[in-house]
C-alpha cells in the first residue's frame, strides 16, 4: 500500500501515512470516489465487512475530506481519482458521483482490472451501459448497479409473494416518490427518484417493457422537477410512477395490484411498510351479452414478517461474494442498461409532450 498522501495541497489537511494494508486473499480491497450524499453509506458499509475493506477514498471537496478523516482518522484520502483507478492494490472501484461522470470513470476502472460498484442510474446513455458491459465480458470483471431497494427485506418478500402465486397475474405497479427536493444539477427527476421503481420492477415484472410515456414540467432550475412516468409491458400489465421534487410532504408509497391480492407498500412505515389485502374485482357475463357484472371481493389484510436489515450491508456483502466466487450479479450492467433504455425513452417522450416511445 502506497504511504504517500495524495490530497491536493488546497484542501490544507495534514498527511496521513496509511491504514493497515494486510488483507488477506478473501478480502477485496476497495476504493470509493465520491464522498457526498450517499458515499459515506458506501465507505462504512464496505468497510465493515468481513470480506471487503475500503483502502482509499476520493473526493475534491475539503467538507468531505475532513468528514473522512472525522470518522476514519487513518483513511487514506486523495483528491484525484486516478489514484484509485490506478492503483495496483485495488481490487474494485465504488463510483459514488453524479451520473455524467460515471461512463468516463467506469471505463478507466475497468481497463485497468478493476470490478466496479457504481452508484444508479449507471450511465447517461445506453451507448455507455453497452460499451461498459462488452469491456467487463471481455476483462471478465464484475459490474454491479447500485439498485439498493432490491436487496430490502420489503422487496425481496414481494418477490417471493409474486412468485408464489399468492397475487395471481400482475395488474400494475404505481408508485408515489415525492419529497422537497433534493435538487439535482445533472439530472431530472425522472431520472434521479425513478431508477428506484424501475429497477424494482425490473426485478419484480417477469415481462419487459415494451413502450414509455412520460409527462413532467420544470419550474425552477430548467430541469423537470415533477414527472409522471408510464411504462407499458405485455398481459396488459401497466406501471406508473409519480416523482416529484416540489412536494410539502415526503411520500414513498406504492401499490401492487394482482388478479388474487394487492398490495401496499408503505416505506416511512416503520412498523408495518407492508400489506397484503385481501381485496378485487372480477367481471362475469349475466343472461345478455351486453349485460356485465362486477363482483368485489373484501377480505382479510395481514402484515407480513419482513427482514429488517440494511439494504446496502446485504448488497455489499452481495458485491463481495460475487467477486470471490465468480457470480454475476442479478443487478449487473444489464440490469442497469434496462432501467437507462427506460429512461432515454423517458426523455424522448418528455420532449415530445407525451408521445409515447416504443421500446
């Protein structure tokens, strides 16, 4: 491990020499980039498995350095990322920057043998996801999107409730994702709250999407700040997501609906985000052809037991396993290339008011 400090001289911190570079065989050493909102997230969920350990950590902003150092005196800090990128005793890069940075920073890592962990939505383009996922094939390296909500207790009991047949046929998915802020620079908010949903349906929706519709205006930094997203599969299976920037309140709802059981999805619950309600309509013919009735059924609501454990300490530790063992992840590149196809169409339909965008 290098010894030498590699923060611009700008940021006016003291050097620190190095933390403890004996890892084992079964250890993957990591190196983070990106140090603001969610890196810290990153570093400490890394850090603290038995198979992972952060080794260095990027970022330009004095703020973020000194934050670093506050809860990791002995990390070793730079201010250029090419430290990481370079370095010869790093086995795998977290990329934890906003999303115009991540095809260049990718593509480095990957080049120079390196796994990459990379935050959502993976790249700006499809172009970019493709190139990316071509260039780790061909190095054999692991690419792994950082869709955290698909490895939340909540989504993965979902799953199971899916593939049991316990909902029947999916009908839709309608998600409500709204808060005050926080604003993006680089992205929309289609673009910044909807990779959410999209990777969860992904997941959770056996059939593809096959076209996108998508509404939205801006009104204070020439990015849309509210947005209406419409995702059309095969079966008549409809998905609809409302993101929004400008709400009063914070909303994380969303509702799954099945020709046996529906269910709701309550994030800010703390005690019960899921339900399962025993509720649905079904349409018979009467005597004449014309003649159609609809029977209701309203039966019991339970809360099922749900895992409660952080999301990204399992995804961590996920990322992990799949390099020592040579898996590839369920939330690889071309997971993250599905969702980034969904939101090009996403911005084609924006711009043309709505029209809808076959895929």
């Amino acid at each position: 491990m290098t010894t030498s400090m590699n923060v611009k001289l700008s940021l006016n911190y003291p050097p620190i020499v190095s933390i403890d570079s004996a890892v084992g065989e079964d250890v993957i050493r990591v190196g983070v980039i990106g140090y603001g909102y969610w890196g810290p997230n990153i570093v400490r969920n890394f850090h603290g498995q038995e198979h992972s350990r952060v080794m260095m950590v990027c970022d330009k902003s004095p703020k973020s350095v000194g934050r670093v150092w506050q809860s990791y005196p002995n990390m070793l800090v730079t201010g250029d990322a090419d430290e990481i990128l370079e370095a010869t005793d790093i086995d795998a890069v977290a990329i934890v920057t906003p999303v115009h940075t991540h095809f260049e920073l990718a593509k480095k890592a990957l080049e120079n043998g390196k796994h990459v962990f990379i935050e959502k939505p993976f790249t700006s383009t499809s172009a970019q996801a493709e190139q990316l996922i071509e260039l780790a094939e061909r190095k054999n390296l692991k690419i792994m999107v950082d869709h955290t909500f698909l490895f939340t207790g909540v989504v993965k009991r979902m799953r199971q409730l899916i593939d049991d047949g316990v909902l029947g046929d999916l009908y839709y998915y309608d998600s409500t994702r709204v808060n005050l802020g926080l604003f993006q620079h680089d992205v929309n908010v289609i673009w910044d709250l909807a990779p959410h949903d999209l990777s969860i349906m992904d997941y959770l929706i056996a059939e593809k999407p096959q076209a996108v519709v998508a509404t939205g205006e801006h009104h204070l930094n020439g990015k849309v700040d509210i947005g209406f997203l419409t995702v059309y599969y095969p079966k008549n299976i409809i998905g609809h997501v409302n993101v929004n920037w400008l709400s009063p309140v914070k909303v994380r709802t969303t509702l799954i609906g099945g020709e046996k059981k529906m269910l709701v999805w309550n994030d800010l619950d703390a005690d019960e985000k899921l339900k399962v309600y025993d509720k649905g309509a079904k349409m018979t013919n009467a005597e004449g052809v014309y003649q159609l009735l609809v029977s209701y059924r309203s039966g019991d609501m339970w809360a099922p037991k749900v895992e409660q454990i952080e999301a990204l300490k399992v995804e961590a530790t996920y990322f992990a396993d799949c390099i020592l063992n040579d898996k590839n992840p369920f939330n690889d590149g071309h997971a993250g290339l599905r969702v980034v196809r969904v939101l090009e169409a996403a911005n084609q339909s924006l711009e043309q008011k709505g029209k809808i965008i076959h895929l």
